[in-house]
C-alpha cells in the first residue's frame, strides 16, 4: 500500500491540489492499495505535553498512524516550503507516530518527495531537510525529489491543474516512484 501524505494542515492549500492530482494518477497506475492523507485532517488534541508517550497520545494520531502509516509500504510526501523547509505540523506528525511502534511505522518502507513552492525553488531545501529526517527514522528515499516552484502558474481560475507538461512530468514521477518502490530493495 501506498500512502500519499499532504504535508501541510493549511486549508485549501496549494500542494493540496497537487497531492490530490497525485492520488488521481496513483490510483491509476498503482499494482495496489493507495491511500491519502492530509495533515487538514490531523486531531486537534495532537499537540500536548503528553504526545510522546503512546499512552497519552491523542487517539485520532494512533487511528492514522493504523491507518495511513503502519500498513504502508511507501509514502509519497508532498510538501510546501515553510521558512526554507518543510512544515512544522509534518515533523511533529512524523515525531508523534513514532512514537508507537516506530519500526513499524518507517524502517525499510520507500518514499517520494514531491516539493510545492509558489517561489522558484520549488522547496528544494525542505525536499533536502525531509531527506535527511526520512533516512534517519530507516526510510529509503528515492533519490530523484522533485522541487516545483510556481506552481500557482499552472493552474485554471477553478485551481485545476491544466498545464500539459506539468501534468506529463507527474504522470512520469508518479511512474518512476512505482518502478523505485518495486525494484529498489528494502534494507534488511
């Protein structure tokens, strides 16, 4: 199963749009199981000073970490650039599912990073700074992350995704995920 992960809890967002496109096209292409979530939907009571033992973790994050991250095979993050990286609310989901389990929820499991930017960069930093936090929870990052910067250009007035070549390009990314979740193999 693959799990597409909206990396910001910001309504309406901008890689919001692209996350959902993407789970369009993984649905279509996919060998298995994909599924989406976005931190839009994360629990209220997340944050507490009892969040880092599983014990007094809010209940909605142990119903997605089941749900979304436990039964994953592969992640494919979409993620905005904040500050010059990525969003605080991914790293704390990150930090709070690993809580319970966390072999289960990352060691040897595959993931894609997909960077929305309005600027130029396209979270170029943040895709790096994402890298470096996937790899040390014992992911296996693909290596080819895709900064894309003014992403706002490539929509319609109704923020539809229009731009033909950007549409190809992640119908290829999307591809080449798959054939790198099934070729690359799982560290032991």
């Amino acid at each position: 199963m693959i799990s597409i992960i909206c990396g910001t809890n910001r309504p309406g967002s901008l890689t919001g749009i692209y996350a959902k496109k993407f789970y369009e096209i993984f649905n279509e292409k996919a060998f298995g199981e994909v599924q989406y979530l976005s931190l839009e939907d994360l629990p209220n009571d997340m944050i507490h000073s009892g969040m880092y033992a599983s014990d007094t973790q809010a209940s909605g994050v142990t119903e997605l970490q089941d749900k979304y991250i436990l039964g994953a095979d592969a992640f494919f993050i979409l993620s905005p650039e904040y500050n010059g990286s990525f969003p605080g609310v991914l790293k704390t989901f990150i930090d709070a599912v690993s809580i319970r389990d966390y072999a289960g929820s990352f060691k040897g499991k595959k993931v894609g990073l997909f960077g929305v930017a309005s600027g130029r960069a396209g979270n170029l930093r943040g895709n790096d700074h994402l890298t470096g936090v996937m790899n040390h929870v014992g992911c296996t990052v693909m290596p080819k992350a895709v900064p894309f910067g003014q992403a706002q250009t490539f929509l319609d007035v109704d923020k539809n995704i229009v731009d033909e070549n950007t549409l190809k390009m992640m119908d290829e990314y999307a591809g080449q995920f798959l054939d790198f979740v099934k070729a690359v193999p799982t560290p032991a």
